[in-house]
C-alpha cells in the first residue's frame, strides 16, 4: 500500500496555552517522504494556522 495516515498537529496553539487542534490526512510515502506542512483551521483560537505532521 502506497498511501500512509498521518496526524497534523497545530503548532502555534501549545504557545499560547490552548489545546491544539488534531486532523488526519493521507499521503503517497513513495513521493512525499519528508514531513508534512499544511495551514488548517484551528477552532480553538478561530483562525487558520500553520499544522505540522507528529506521527
């Protein structure tokens, strides 16, 4: 199988005290081998921000 779950974790809501916000995505292993980097909504501090792959 080519395609792997990851877990993106927001990385600006540890910073100010808040919980962070989680999502699950999916990615070719074979083509995207470094860790991923996306910008997502965060609901608890109600704006987009930047996400980073933990797992």
């Amino acid at each position: 199988m080519a395609r792997e779950i990851i877990t993106i974790e927001c990385s600006e809501a540890r910073k100010e005290g808040k919980s962070p916000s989680r999502y699950t995505l999916t990615r070719n292993k074979k083509l995207k081998t470094e860790k991923l980097e996306v910008k997502k909504y965060n609901k608890f501090l109600r704006r987009h921000t930047l996400h980073k792959e933990i797992k």
